[in-house]
C-alpha cells in the first residue's frame, strides 16, 4: 500500500472516530432553540470550526443548515486530495453531487413559490471542477432565469427538456432521478479504474444503495400517488443488483405490501428483517449506514474507506438537519429521535 493509500485510511478513520455519539445526539435532542444547538456543535464536537464567524444568537435556520453543508462537504474534499491515484475522479463525483443537491435544492424553492434566503460557498478545490457558479444559480427567480445560470453546462441538455411556466409545478423527482442517473454513471465509470478488491467493495456499497432507493421510490409512488407502472418506471435508476424482471414485478405490483413481498425475497431484500424501523423513509438510511460502517471497520481499502466515510458524513448531516428542523419547529422528541441513524 502507498503512502497517500495509508494515509486515507488512517485520516478517515481518524475522523469517523470523531463522530457525534449517543451522548452527543441525547444533549442536541435537549436543547430548546437553534442557537443552542449550534452553541453545543461549536462547544463540544468536531464541528467546532464550522461556522466561521457566525453569531449562534439569532441565526438563521437556513443559514446553519448551509454552513453545515459546506462543512461536510471540505470534509469530502480534503479525503478525496489525499488519495491521489483513485482521488481525482472521486473527487469530480463530489463536486458533481454537490452540484446536482444544490440544483435540486434551487427548483425547490422556485416551486414553493417563496423567495428565501440561499447561502452556499463550494470549497475551492472542489470549485474548480463544477461547471456553474452557484451564486449566480442563486439569483434565479423562475425556472427561465434558472436555465440561463446552468447555460453551457452537461446540465443543460436535460433540464431544457422541460417547459416550465410561472404556474407550473417543477417535476423535482423526475429531474433529480434523471441528473442522479447521469451522475451514477460517472461514479461507476470510476469505480471501474480501481483494483479488483475495491471495484467489488466499492459496487457492492452503491448498488445497494441504489437497490434500496428504487424500492423506497416505488413504495412511495404507490402509496402516496397511485402511480401507475409506467410511471413509475420513470424514477428508476438504472443501476443496482435487482434484476430488471424483479424491478418490472414491483413496478407492476397491486399495492405497497406486495412491493416489499418482492423485494423481501431478493438478495439485497434480505437487508429488511435486520432492522427495526417505524419510518419508510429511514430504511435507506439505515441500510447505507450499516454498509458503510462495516466497511469503516473491516476494508483495508482505501477507496472504499474514503467513500463509505463520504456516506457516514452524509447521514451524520441528514441527522443534524432533522434536529435543527424538529427545534425550530417545536417537534417532540420522541418524533425526532426515530429519524436519526447512528
């Protein structure tokens, strides 16, 4: 192993090491306000150097949640430069990602209708390999104005596909399923450069991911909309280790229940009866948190280290949002505390 693959795995595993931990969740769950949230990050765990010279008092809750994003995603960059030889192209998926959350995040406020404050600052690294400059993306105000900011970038081509008018709802789900295709792509474009040991691993992680994602989305759509089935096919992604007949058979499916019965009796299905859950939603987050866990413990990889700790990141961040959202709207917290993963 060389220096820069030693050096991955011993600087990722430093730094899960330095995860929030129960006792760190319990006093977040306990704090009565935003600012004390952000006080105890600041005061008591690695996010410590995260806020730069914000002021907890008065903070805006959209702002903590941006600052906490670009956090998060130096984090990433700063594995991703130390692996060089497998580094650069998983570095281009993070930017690439952070491009494609922060696009969904934009169409999610132009469909509500409601113009709010957005604050996000790529880390510079990562900025010279993303082809929009999101402060301009920022300044959109309909979905017209929208398609000038991602002109001339491999954005372009699908997002104008769609003629969105001042009335119109933004089909967010399509076009995030569409921009994740693409991106999945070029991730396991990636994966494919790496050694025999790591390509395994490595796919092993996303195509479980995925698995679990194009389930959940069927779920949804049949329980939530009554999709029809071909629809439905249309918030597939194209990747996973489901066979393409169990897929059609869960798509084609009567009802939710008979969704989960087919996946139940597949390999990756099999990941269901580990867990206890109450809330659809947090079983695809348990199901990558467990993968990547194992794998924080168990590879000696240094490419699967580094994104199964770029996984943990993201569910560590999915867990502070939820608190920051359950506080500032005054939510029990025996409603929070079932969402978070750790």
């Amino acid at each position: 192993m060389s220096d820069t693959s030693y050096a991955v795995l011993t600087r990722a595993k430093a730094k899960y090491g330095k995860r929030l931990k129960g006792k760190d969740y319990k006093a977040l769950l306990d704090c009565d306000n935003v600012t004390d949230v952000m006080t105890y990050l600041k005061s008591n765990t690695h996010y410590i150097n995260a806020f730069g010279e914000a002021n907890e008092r008065g903070i805006h809750r959209g702002l903590f949640e941006s600052l906490l994003r670009q956090y998060v995603t130096n984090e990433f960059d700063t594995i991703c430069r130390y692996e060089l030889s497998v580094g650069e192209d998983f570095s281009q998926y993070i930017a690439h990602k952070t491009e494609i959350d922060e696009i969904i995040r934009i169409l999610t406020l132009l469909n509500s209708k409601e113009k709010q404050e957005y604050n996000f600052t790529v880390p510079a690294h990562i900025a010279k390999k993303t082809s929009i400059d999101l402060n301009i993306l920022a300044k959109a105000e309909n979905y017209e104005q929208f398609l000038q900011a991602i002109k001339n970038t491999s954005y372009e081509a699908v997002l104008n596909e769609y003629d969105i008018k001042e009335s119109s709802a933004i089909p967010i789900p399509e076009i995030e399923n569409r921009l994740y295709t693409k991106l999945y792509s070029e991730l396991f474009e990636a994966i494919e450069k790496t050694d025999a040991t790591e390509k395994e691993e490595l796919k092993e992680l996303f195509n479980t991911i995925i698995d679990y994602r194009n389930f959940l989305n069927i779920i949804r759509l049949k329980n939530f909309y009554n999709t029809d089935s071909k629809t439905v096919q249309k918030y597939i992604l194209p990747f996973g280790n489901l066979k393409a007949k169990v897929i059609q058979n869960m798509c084609e499916a009567e009802d939710p229940q008979s969704v989960y019965g087919i996946m139940s009796s597949t390999r990756s299905g099999k990941l269901i009866d580990k867990f206890e859950f109450e809330n659809i939603d947090v079983l695809e987050l348990t199901v990558k948190f467990n993968k990547a866990k194992h794998n924080m413990y168990f590879s000696d990889s240094p490419a699967t280290v580094m994104m199964s700790y770029i996984t943990l990141c993201e569910i560590e961040l999915h867990n502070l949002i939820c608190i920051i959202e359950g506080v500032r709207y005054n939510v029990d917290r025996s409603m929070i505390e079932p969402l978070l993963i750790y």
